[in-house]
C-alpha cells in the first residue's frame, strides 16, 4: 500500500486522514483538540493515536511506519492573517484582497489611497502575518504606491511584504522597503488593466512566504520536522479541492461548476469555481472575477460569532430556519444561549435542542455569506429602457453545492443548512443557485484531497467523488 497521512492544524482540532493512494481507498480519519499554545505534535500524536487504533485502521494492522506519504497544511493560532494595501477601493484593493484570500489568507485590514500615520499604526498594532502591497495598473498611477511603500518603510512592522503594484514602480517599492530591512517577495502586478485580473503569481508568492517564514512564528517548525513541510494555509487546500472536484484531471472528468460552502466556528466561508456570466440580459459590470473566487466572513462563526449572527439577522428570523421543529425549543432564550455558544467555543451539542440551535446558526450563516459572495443585480433607466447590471458571479444556474465543515459532518438536518445558500423570491436580484444538487463531506476530507491534488490529482478526485454523500433533492 502506498499510505498517504493527510493532516490539517487547525485552530480547534488537528484532524488526519489516512488513504491508500495505491488502491484509492479512504482507510481512516480521526482529529484531536490541538495544542496551539503548547508543542503543536501533542494534539497531532493525540490524533495519530486514536486513527491507528480506530477499528478500520487496526484490523489491517496498519503501524506508523507503513506510512509513505505525509502532507499537512494549517489554520492554526489565526491561520494566515493578512493586510491588503492598493489604490481604488473597488480596483487594485479588491484585486489584493481576492489575491489574499485565494492563497488560503483571511484579510485583517484593507486599505486604499495614500496610507496615513494612524493607518501605519493600526497596521503594527494589529494582529497580521503577512502584507499585499498594490496599486496602480501597469503604466498608471505611480505615486500611491511609492508613498505607501516609504511609509511601510519607516513603521515598526516585522511582518513579511509581498509587492504586486505597477510594474514600472514595484522594483522601487521593494528596493526602499528592503532598504529599511524587511523582507520582500516581488511578484507581478494584481491588476495590471482595469480589465485584466492576474491574481495567481501573488496567490503563489503569499504561499511560499506561508511555507518559508510564518510556519516557524506559529510554533509548526516542530511539525515540519515530522511532517515534512506545511504546504498551505488549510482554506487554500480547501479552494484547490474545489477546483480538482469542479475541473477534473485529463484522465478523470470534474463535476462541473460548484460551489463549497464551510460553516465553521470561527468564519464561515464559500469558495465558487464557475465564470459567473450574465445568464440574462444583464450587463455585467466592476471587476472582472476569477473562475474560483473564495470568500471569508469573519463576524458568521458559529460559537464564536453566534451572538453576532443573531444580532445581523434578528431572532425572528434565525429562529423561523426550525419553525417546524419550534416545540423541541421550548422557552430557550436564543440569545442567551448564543452568548454561552460565544463564551464557550468547544460546545459539542447534546441534545436535540443544541442541534436544531446550530441548524439555525448554520442555515443563517450560510444564506448571509452566500448572499455576500454571489452576484447582485440592479436596475437602471437608459435611453432604451430599463436594463439590468449584474455586479458579481451569476450563480444561479450552478448545479451543485458541497457543505463541509464540523456541523455537516457531525451535525444534522445538512440540506436544512444548505438551502440557506439557495435562490429566494423573495430576494431576486441576489444571484444564488437555484436548482442546486446537494453534497456532504461527511467524512472531513476536502482538505485532504487539495493537499493530494498537487501529487495524485486524478486518485484525489476519483477518491472525492466516492465519499460526498449526495443528499436527498432540495425543496428550495
């Protein structure tokens, strides 16, 4: 057997995944609480040990040893944290900010224009692992970029820089930030027309700063010692996931244009591979997007934010994702308890009553951060008419949607969850999927199967498409 260990630190649980890369099997998975504040490799020898004794690993008599292959990736102790700097908020900044999050990073501060002391300051005063400088298209705006870069310069941040503005400046960007003594990669510019998205050579710059400086400062240097190295940040696996399952491989189809939506404790995020187009006759507008678009929502976590969810969307409405399942409540306080859920981010529920408030939780997370990632449109009054503008990703013709994260694997009610990610009436100018096939990760391996795509792409797949649970057709 060719045994492939496939782990993911994350913040809460170090989860692994043993495979048989040889026979495309799923041999088994296991997690354990991880030890961010103390030897990350206590939470992944706690892991370890419960896969190798776990009945379908033992009865093969499968040791250690026998394993050929290890990868990991990691979200741990706040992932990749980074700072998006460009010129027009809805131009070089978004560029950034779409560059960042598709390498796997959740964007702690965004900033347009000409930096100021008290942005420098909120800058080193913030929690940040990494920062995008932008700005200007290539032959454009020069001036923007070189001030930020001598005011980068002169601030206290020890966090690594990657620049990506306007060709004719970048090398100059580097050369006095270098010269103040931090550490630069140069890459190409994030948008080097008001047309042109070129986000993949700084998706590639920020994971080979992830890979080579800030693993050591989260505390996995021990793991690479085990493992070999951290490959990527755990939401960069999940998105190369997405598009194996979405693209397929040339000698194994994909499934076609998808959308993975992962409701986790702390964000809940939405990753789309599918161009997006008009499907009507509306003219699209703003940037253009890139066939895998990968969205976080920090304030949509499920223990963490669960106050704030209630808050954003009232408890009417939360409470109305269980209306048929009211009874099983009783006199529950919903914001009581969602501040319990806050306070208390391990809550495992223990009763149908904790399960139908994580339903709910879950299916209001899901429709607020599908809402945000898909396309709007708006009417507008021309000389011909009304027309319509589409902003965003046209989603609604997409035909599938993956749910993964803890509460689709371990919790219940999974197509309740994802139909809050669905096309509403009562919302039409919101671009969701309409008529969606439903899938579940039931056994956590998305992950895996990114950090796999890179070495076994077509075994990746084949294995995916085994284990997504299709569920029952949705009622939307």
């Amino acid at each position: 057997m060719d045994l492939a260990l496939l782990v993911d630190f994350g913040s809460t649980n170090t989860k692994l995944v043993l495979i048989d890369l040889e026979g495309e099997e799923l041999i088994g998975t296991a997690q354990s609480g991880s030890t961010v504040t103390d030897n990350m490799m206590n939470g992944f020898r706690s892991a370890l040990a419960k896969l190798l004794a776990s009945p379908e690993v033992a009865r093969r008599g499968i040791s250690e040893s026998a394993i050929t292959r290890k990868l990991a990736c990691s979200s741990a102790a706040g992932g990749l944290r980074m700072v998006a700097i460009g010129l027009v908020p809805q131009l070089t900044l978004e560029a950034a900010r779409r560059a960042a999050l598709g390498a796997g990073a959740k964007v702690v501060g965004s900033y347009a224009h000409e930096l100021t002391g008290e942005d420098v300051k909120a800058i080193e005063r913030g929690p940040c692992d990494a920062i995008l400088l932008s700005g200007g298209t290539d032959g454009g705006n020069k001036d923007v970029a070189l001030h930020n870069a001598a005011m980068l310069a002169e601030s206290s941040i020890e966090a690594p820089f990657i620049v990506a503005a306007n060709r004719v400046v970048s090398p100059e960007c580097a050369r006095i930030l270098q010269q103040s003594g931090k550490v630069v990669e140069l890459t190409e510019n994030v948008l080097p027309g008001l047309e042109t998205l070129n986000v993949e050579p700084a998706r590639n710059a920020i994971r080979e700063t992830f890979v080579r400086r800030i693993v050591k400062a989260k505390g996995l240097d021990k793991a690479e010692a085990y493992l070999g190295n951290i490959l990527m940040p755990t939401p960069m696996a999940s998105l190369k996931a997405a598009e194996l399952l979405a693209n397929g491989t040339d000698d194994e189809p994909g499934i076609g244009e998808l959308m993975v939506v992962e409701v986790g404790g702390a964000t809940t995020n939405v990753h789309s591979v599918a161009t997006g187009k008009p499907t009507g006759q509306a003219c699209l507008k703003g940037l253009p997007e890139p066939l895998a678009k990968r969205t976080v929502e920090g304030d949509l976590g499920i223990r963490y934010n669960a106050a704030t969810i209630v808050e954003l969307a009232g408890e009417k409405r939360v409470l109305g994702n269980i209306s048929a399942h009211r009874n099983v409540l009783g006199d529950l306080g919903l914001g009581a308890f969602c501040e319990h859920l806050s306070s208390n981010v391990g809550f495992i529920p223990q009763d149908d009553r904790d399960f139908l408030v994580d339903v709910a939780l879950a299916k209001t997370a899901a429709h607020i951060a599908v809402e945000r990632h898909a396309g709007t449109l708006t009417e507008a009054l021309t000389p011909s008419g009304h027309i319509f503008i589409q902003y965003g990703k046209d989603l609604t013709g997409l035909k599938t949607i993956i749910g993964t994260g803890g509460v689709f694997a371990f919790g219940r009610m999974p197509e309740e969850i994802l139909k809050g990610g669905c096309y509403s009436h009562s919302e039409p100018m919101s671009l969701r999927p309409k008529e969606p096939t439903f899938y579940v990760d039931r056994r956590y391996i998305l992950y895996a199967v990114g950090l796999l795509s890179d070495i076994a792409p077509s075994k990746a797949l084949r294995i995916a498409k085994k284990h997504l649970q299709r569920l029952a057709a949705p009622v939307v």
